[in-house]
C-alpha cells in the first residue's frame, strides 16, 4: 500500500475503517474477503530463495496470507507498526510480557490486572526470574517512585476488568519511559475504537480478540500491537514461540471485524441504559460504569476514551449468598459464565479480595459483572427487575 492510500486511511473514521482495514480484494481475485490459507509447508523456487528466505511467507508457524490480513488490519486500527495473533488473549499477554522483560527484570503489574495474568506471572514469569511487583491502579505518574533500575515492563488495565478501576495512562507512561521501561496495555474492554492505546502513550497493546473482535462467543483468539521502538523485538518473540493463531480463527475475527464498531456501539448504549437504571434500583448500592459521572474515574475516562463497553459491574447492597443465586439463577436472559463481549448477555459474580495484593477489594456487598449483548433492553430490564424480586425476598 502506497504511504498516501496509508495516511488516507489513517483520516477514517472508526466505523469506515473496520470496514476497510486489511483488505486486498484484487490481490484474490476480486474477492471481498480473503481466503483462508491453511499450511505448514511453503514451497521456494530455488535455493537462493530458500537461503535468502526473499518471500512473503516462510513456513506456517510465521504466518498466512490469511493472518496476515488480520495482523495488517489490527495494526491499521490501533495504530501501530506491527501486529501479531496468539490463540487466546491469555497468550498475547504471555507473549507482550515475556517480551518487555528478561531473568532479573523487575516489572509493575496493575493489582486490578485479569486474574489469569497475575497466574502467568506468579506461576511463568517469576520461575523464569523476573521480580513481579503489583502497584495501585490509581497510582498515577506517582508510579515513578516505584521504578527500579532493572524495571522494564508496567502494565496497565483500564478498566480493570472487574473492579473497573480507571487509571491514568498517559501519565503512567510517560514515568515508565523515562526509565526506560516498556508499557504494555491490555486494552481488551475499550478495542482500539474506543482507547487509541499506541496514541496514549502504550508501548505494547494486547487485545483479546476472543471478546468484541470475534463477538459471537465462539473464538479463541488473541492480538499484540507494537509501536515502532518494539515491533522488532515483538516479532522475534512471536516467531521464536511459534505460537500463532489458526487461519480459520483468524477469517472468524476478521469476519467479526466488520462489524464491530456497531456492535460496540450498540452494546454501549444499551449497557449505560441499564446501568443508569440500575443505579436508582434499591437493592443496588453502586454501579462501576466509567461512563456514569458517578464512577470515580469519569473524569479520566472522559479525557482518555472515545466511549464505552457493554461491560460494567454492580456492587449490591448487603445480601445472603443464597438471596444473590436465587437473582443470578434464575435470570433467563443472561448466560452465568466467563468471557464478556459476545452477542449474549452474561452475569458473572467475583469477589477480587483473595488475590489483591497492592490495594484492598472489601466492597459493601456482594459484587457482580455484568456483558451486556445484543438482546432488547426492555427485555434485559424485565428479566433483571424479576431478579431483584427473588433477591429480595429470598
């Protein structure tokens, strides 16, 4: 692509650019979507192109055309040099964090971080010698008072995905890369549509494509952006693990790419509309939107992000466990289960206070997150109404 149908594109507005991002119609045929590519073997003309590996694809493990096209297409949207596909989100943020560290390093985790990423530190990155160290979320530029000089990698969470804590990115990063630490975001609740993460400052960017990307709830798959300084060394990291997503996943995400933006969109404003009502509901003690003026990081949310997620969490007023699963058992419309971001409406009740380690999680009552989907808001509504009837009198 030449660098003005590049910088063109760069001027398309998100729900325009998902539509077009990745895509060679004339390079297939024609074709409006490409093919799926399934190999390991790739053949070479000759010698001198086998020793000189002077072809666009080399072997399997390093990519298809049919990957490629997704990889082309995520970092067109985030805004980045260098994309590359893992089989889950779990594996994209293996992959960013081994990375951005080494044996020795020391690296700053987000105590709000996804549970399976504190597993992966605790259990991968710290037998491999690295010093894993969480931080408060609402730390701030403040985080410079905790870099060491063997730091090389923080990572950020906004929101975190339960507790949806907002941190200050931008301030963040720029006290991380003055000690020369890498920054790795896991943006998997906004998507690049909704928090530019390369813009704001993000070294590394790992989205789990497994939720809005795919937005059907039948895909496993996972991506890492890299700005210029680390696409190289992102690259060579993927390629030493082999660790690529399959070219059937990878034509489910990008079918599910074309989509997104109004997906998110709708899921935004239907999740706000129940999280408003939720909000004047008794039995409800607090509802952690970012997007409600009454969550305490509104007004980082407002400066940083474009809009919100269909994901946000409830903390209920005091209530026996009992009282909280006859609500959450009986609901007809939402899904009780991991994962957010499909087409369904899902419900998922946690309690963060056994792995904190950096901040405290003792919230009034018992705490539950919500996905909202695709479904009727009224029918949501309904469906939650006779829910908290069962709360009540259980």
């Amino acid at each position: 692509m030449s660098e003005d149908k590049k910088a063109a594109k760069r001027k398309l507005r998100p729900a325009t650019l998902v539509t077009q991002a990745g895509r060679a119609p004339f390079d297939h045929f024609g074709f409006v979507n490409p093919p799926i590519y399934r190999g390991s073997t790739v053949l070479f003309p000759t010698v001198a192109a086998l020793e000189g590996l002077r072809q666009p694809y080399t072997y399997g493990t390093k990519g298809t055309p049919t990957t490629r096209a997704l990889e082309q297409a995520w970092s067109e949207i985030a805004g980045a040099a260098d994309s590359v596909l893992t089989p889950s989100g779990l594996a994209a943020i293996g992959l960013a964090l081994l990375t951005a560290t080494r044996a020795g390093a020391h690296a700053l985790i987000a105590d709000s971080a996804y549970q399976p990423t504190r597993m992966f530190c605790d259990g991968i990155l710290t037998r491999f010698g690295v010093n894993v160290e969480y931080y408060d979320p609402l730390i701030g530029a403040g985080i410079a008072a905790l870099m060491r000089p063997e730091t090389t990698a923080v990572l950020v969470e906004s929101p975190g995905s339960q507790s949806m804590e907002v941190q200050d990115i931008p301030a963040i990063a720029a006290a991380a890369q003055a000690h020369g630490a890498c920054v790795i975001a896991d943006n998997t609740w906004a998507t690049p549509l909704l928090f530019p993460p390369h813009e704001r400052g993000c070294d590394l960017a790992v989205e789990a494509g497994t939720k809005y990307l795919a937005g059907h709830a039948d895909l496993l798959i996972g991506l890492v952006s890299a700005n210029a300084k680390w696409a190289k060394r992102l690259r060579a990291t993927f390629n030493a693990f082999g660790m690529g997503a399959g070219p059937d996943d990878a034509s489910l995400a990008l079918r599910g790419l074309r989509t997104m933006a109004l997906r998110l969109r709708e899921q935004e404003r239907a999740a706000l509309d129940i999280a408003q009502w939720l909000e004047d509901r008794p039995e409800v003690s607090r509802v952690l939107h970012p997007a409600l003026p009454t969550h305490p990081g509104h007004e980082l949310w407002k400066r940083d992000f474009s809009g919100a997620s269909g994901v946000f969490s409830v903390i209920l007023k005091e209530a026996p466990k009992t009282a909280v699963a006859a609500f959450v058992d009986g609901l007809e419309l939402f899904g009780i289960g991991f994962s957010w971001g499909g087409y369904e409406s899902l419900v998922l009740p946690f309690d963060c206070a056994s792995y904190r380690t950096a901040t405290r999680w003792a919230p009034e009552g018992p705490a539950l997150r919500f996905s909202i989907g695709l479904e009727d808001v009224a029918d949501l509504k309904a469906d939650l109404a006779a829910g908290l009837d069962r709360l009540k009198v259980s």
